[in-house]
C-alpha cells in the first residue's frame, strides 16, 4: 500500500522502477492507470509482455479486476497476473518450499504455504481489528499512548517536539484524511529513533507478541517461519527476541520480496 517495486526484465536485462502504492481497496482504476501512466511513459505499448502484479487488497476478484484494467490500459498486448502481496512474501521467502510466510510492513498478514500456492491464512482484519505488529499497529499504539498521557511524561515531551504536531492534528489526519494507515505507520520511525529506550521496546514487543499470539499460534508448530516488510526488517532484534518465546530461532527476514521474486519466476520459465 505505500510504494510499488518494479522490475522490467527484456532479454538478459533488469531495469528498476518504483512509483506510489496501489491498493483498490483505496484506489480505483483510473487513480492506478495514472500513477502507472506517468511510470511507464516510454514504454512501447505493442510489446507483449508477461506482467506479475502482487499487491496489497488482492485477494478478491473484483478488487483484482481494478488493478488488471488499469495495467492492460498500458500494456494492451500483456498477459497479465494479479496476485496478493501475501503470496509474493511466501514465494520469496521459500521459493518451493514450505513455511510459514509473514508480512510485517504497513499492514501484517501471515499465511502456511505449501508446494508454491498458500494454504491456510489467518485474516488479517487490518489496522482498526487486527494488522498486529504492523506499522500502523505501532504507530497506533504509541498515539493512543501519547493522547492517553499513558507513556512517560519525557516520551511525550519530546515526541510533540520532535514530530511537531498537536493532538488536533494527529486526529484530524487519522479520522478525517485518507490513508490513516500510512499516517499512523509514519510514526515508527519515531519508534525506531528511539528503540533503545525501555519503553519503546515494550511497545513494539508486545506488538510482535500480539501478532504471533493471534496469527502464527494457529499455524502448525515446527514449522519454517519467514517475514518480509520494513517493519520485520528494520525491528528484526525486537522481532527476533519474541519468536524465540514462540520456539522460532531460525527466521529469514526480507527487506522488499523484489529480488527474490525475479528468482521464482525466472525459474519457471
């Protein structure tokens, strides 16, 4: 939902791209088209191409449909294939394998993956029911914590010096602007300036806690267990320290699924 990796492989080249999040659960088709229209205006349109789209809000095939039209409109020639952002994690992280494939960016989601297609997923809910251990999880949590007066007095001081901002503005962005999750998610690198502190490490751990508490218990025990997203990458030692409380010691992180992704598919062809 906040950014968009793209790689054009032709030939034995790759080029890289990126443009804004899609996500048609916020965006319609002509909002996508746009973004895509001003990314790819060199692009020759005759070319026949074979386009992978993962994404966010992917997972229904209406919402799949917004996205596929917006793209054919580029590229009319194109086969095109639009999956969830939760089985380019899965794919990346385990290729053929299996595993338990974790999402923790923005949003969170989790899913046990098998023989390349996901088996069993845990709803997500999102970041106002569930995301547990998302950015806009913690992001949340500190807010509520900050306006509640629930977190140090030295915390708050300084969090309304440093992010220069009022209660007002803060709620009037969350409940009144659009994408309150990017908003909210903004704030871990709030978090993360500060993660040494002991406050902010109780915060994000019991965020992890709660996230493998709700989502990863309800998978099969003794299973291979991997996270992609920001927020798993740039809190692995917070991350890594609740998942041993679970019995996963071993845990492949991935900043961006990309790279690993142009390994799959460039496998199957």
């Amino acid at each position: 939902s906040t950014k968009t990796d793209i790689r054009i492989i032709y030939n034995e080249n790759i080029s890289s791209l990126q443009t804004i999040g899609f996500n048609p659960f916020y965006q319609d088709s002509d909002n996508i088209y746009s973004a895509l229209r001003e990314c790819f205006g060199f692009a020759n349109n005759n070319d026949y191409f074979d386009i992978f789209f993962y994404g966010a809000g992917c997972s229904f095939e209406d919402k799949k449909e917004t996205v596929r039209s917006a793209i054919a409109k580029i590229f009319p020639h194109a086969t095109i294939s639009i999956k969830n952002d939760l089985l380019a994690a899965a794919r990346a992280l385990f290729q053929k394998d299996d595993g338990i494939a974790c999402i923790l960016g923005t949003g969170a989601n989790s899913c046990l993956y098998k023989a390349g297609e996901i088996i069993e997923n845990v709803p997500p809910l999102g970041f106002i029911l569930g995301d547990e251990g998302s950015g806009a999880n913690l992001g949340k949590l500190l807010i509520a914590d900050i306006l509640k007066g629930i977190a140090p007095k030295n915390v708050v001081e300084r969090f309304f010096e440093e992010e220069n901002c009022s209660a007002a503005e803060i709620m009037d962005c969350v409940y009144k602007k659009s994408f309150p999750n990017r908003y909210l998610a903004s704030f871990c690198q709030h978090i993360h300036r500060h993660i040494n502190e002991e406050y902010f490490q109780d915060l994000s751990e019991s965020a992890f806690d709660a996230f493998f508490k709700r989502n990863i218990s309800q998978y099969p025990a003794n299973t291979k267990i991997g996270f992609v997203g920001s927020i798993a990458f740039h809190f692995a030692p917070q991350l890594k320290r609740v998942a041993k409380q679970y019995n996963y010691s071993d845990l492949k992180i991935l900043k961006s699924p990309i790279e690993e992704l142009i390994n799959f598919h460039l496998s199957r062809f």
